[in-house]
C-alpha cells in the first residue's frame, strides 16, 4: 500500500507544474496509469483527498485514464494488447513476450488550471 | 485576466523525482565501477541469510557493502555486520519500500568508490517496490520453496520489474514437496526469459553457482538490460 506516497508526489508535481504556468488553483489532474504500474487505481483515487489537503490541489479531482498492457511478439512483430498480467504470451501465436510496449505508466498528462 | 479554467498539458512521470534521483546515483555507481544488486522478496524469504552470506563469501575477494531497509529495528544490519562488510540499516518509519533518496541519504559520508559491490536490501514487500528504481544494475527477486510456486502469478508486476528470480531454502524443498517445474513456468509466464538461479544459503548448495553469476555480470552497461520500461 504505497498509494499515499504516490498521491502526495502526485500532489507535489501537479502544484510545482500549475506554479510554473502562474496559476493559482488546480481543479482537476489527469493520469494515465498503467496496469503494471504497480498503483492500485481505487487506493489511489481513495489516498488523493488526502493529499490534497492544505495544497493548492484542495478540493481538486483526480481523472485516471487507464492503460492496458500491451507487449511487443518477437514473432508476429507486432504490439499485442493483454487483457491480464499473466502470462506475458502473444494473445494471438502464444509466445512468451518480455518486452513491455505500454502499462508501466504514472504519468501525469494534464491540469485544468485557472490563470 | 479570466478566471476560466483552461487544459494544460504536462505529460512528466509522476515519480519524476526519484527517477532523477536514481539516475544521479546509477551514474556515479557505474562512474565508479560499483555494482548494485537490489534484492526484493516478501517478508521471511531469507534476504538477511542469503545476503549474509554473499557478503562473507565475495568479502575476501572483493570489496563488498550493504544498505538494508526495514521499517524498526536495527537487526538486520547486526546480522549482516557478522560478515565484517560495512553495514548501514535504512530505517523507513512506516514505509513500505525503499525510494532513491533514501539510499542517497544513508550514502552520504560513504565513499563507495572503491567497493565492487553494493547490496541494497529492500523492505519485505512484494507490492510496493516494484515501482521504485533504486540506481541498481540487478534487481534479485527471491522466492523460497516454502511460499508456493503460484506466487508469481499473484505479484507479477514485482517479478516483472525484476532481471533475476532467486529461488532460496533449497533445502526444504523436498518437506514442502516444492514443485521446481511449475515455479519456473510461472516465473517465465510473468517475465518471460529472466534467469532462475536455485540454492540454500543455509547448505551453500547454489551458491558458488550463483556468485560466479553475479561476478560474471557485464559491468557499467548502457542500459538497464532485461527490463524494458520505466526502469
């Protein structure tokens, strides 16, 4: 349970980025997050308040995007999405694919700032 | 000046900070020849015992140091002083991993320019450090025979953000009636192609195998090999 560290750095990125754009209150951060990101979206959306509190984020909303796993087939050399984590196969001619295209992200993408 | 609420784009990993922080200290390891191997498991794996004895074993060949983290108390860096490699324990409070900044802050007044080796033991935990790159060139995830060998599949992103599975107790394995076969299918379903190393650091069995690995590993690599993604 590591989601409160990431709200709080999620928190402290979002009020260092509105800061630089001059602005004086966050209403909403978008994240795109992985699913092998290893952050839970529920625990993370539950922690947020929380950090929000006594920020310039307060009252702010957390808008999560999530991102399928998708992994590169050496044989099809293709990107082939994977609905669960296990196992990393070609959904398509099963062969097993260590090289991850997309769901590694905690990526905050954008803010709605007011000026 | 207009109060209306406009998108701005941003688009920076939300563990920005300590991705920079890693990268400083992944820098001036491989600066200085400094090999860093993280060891992750869950609690009772046998971190302590297996990096016990790594450290007296490579201790007169090679000049060798630990960090290891844990919530309270200071025994694990006691048990691992027996090896006369020095020692520091990372205390976390409540934490449940090891960020980059904590391993920066218990380097500080440590020259770690002359070791060979640098091990960082992390916090029992098979969720939470998955998501935190540590500046290390080998990120060991330990599971023993006695925790099922189903246990890839329930934690894969830590077993995914790892290059070297290292299956420990060995020597229990035939009590608990380990399955060495399905561990390893399930090992590979999660990240296909990591290496797999078995032993006891209770016996020794496997270890002499697995320290010709580690002292045969290709030094100040361009990249992080194995691991694709954010680490």
């Amino acid at each position: 349970m590591h989601e409160l560290s990431i709200a709080i750095s999620i928190v402290d990125l979002a009020a260092e980025e509105a800061a630089l754009r001059g602005s004086a209150q966050v209403l909403a951060v978008h994240l795109r997050l992985g699913s092998l990101s290893g952050v839970v979206k529920e625990a993370l959306l539950s922690c947020y308040e929380m950090a929000c509190a006594r920020t310039p984020l307060e009252g702010s909303q957390l808008l999560i995007e999530e991102v399928p796993l998708e992994v590169f087939c050496p044989e099809c050399q293709a990107g082939r999405r994977i609905a669960s984590l296990e196992p990393l196969c070609c959904p398509a001619c099963g062969t097993p694919c260590s090289e991850v295209i997309r769901g590694k992200e905690l990526e905050l993408v954008a803010l709605e700032i007011t000026a | 000046m207009s109060a209306e609420p406009r998108l701005v784009e941003v688009r920076k990993n939300v563990l920005k900070q300590n991705d920079i922080v890693a990268r400083a200290l992944r820098d001036g390891f491989r600066k200085n020849g400094v090999f860093v191997v993280s060891l992750v498991s869950s609690p009772g794996t046998g971190k302590t015992t297996f990096l016990e004895k790594m450290l007296t074993s490579l201790r007169p060949r090679a000049k060798v140091a630990a960090l290891v983290g844990d919530l309270a108390t200071e025994n694990d860096a006691a048990r691992l002083a027996r090896s006369l490699a020095p020692v520091k324990q990372i205390t976390t409070g409540t934490i449940c991993h090891l960020e980059a900044a904590m391993i920066q802050n218990a380097l500080r007044g440590w020259d770690v320019g002359p070791l060979d080796f640098l091990f960082i033991e992390n916090v029992g935990n098979l969720v939470c450090p998955s998501s935190y790159d540590l500046g290390e060139d080998l990120r060991l995830v330990l599971l023993s025979v006695t925790e099922g060998e189903d246990k890839p599949l329930k934690y894969p992103t830590i077993f995914n953000s790892a290059d070297v599975a290292v299956i420990t107790k060995l020597d229990l394995a035939e009590a608990v009636e380990f399955d060495a076969a399905a561990a390893d299918k399930n090992i590979r379903a999660v990240r296909p192609g990591m290496p797999v190393l078995s032993l006891s650091a209770k016996t020794g069995q496997g270890m002499a195998e697995f320290l010709e690995f580690l002292e045969t590993r290709p030094r100040n690599r361009e990249a992080v090999a194995l691991s694709p993604g954010s680490r």
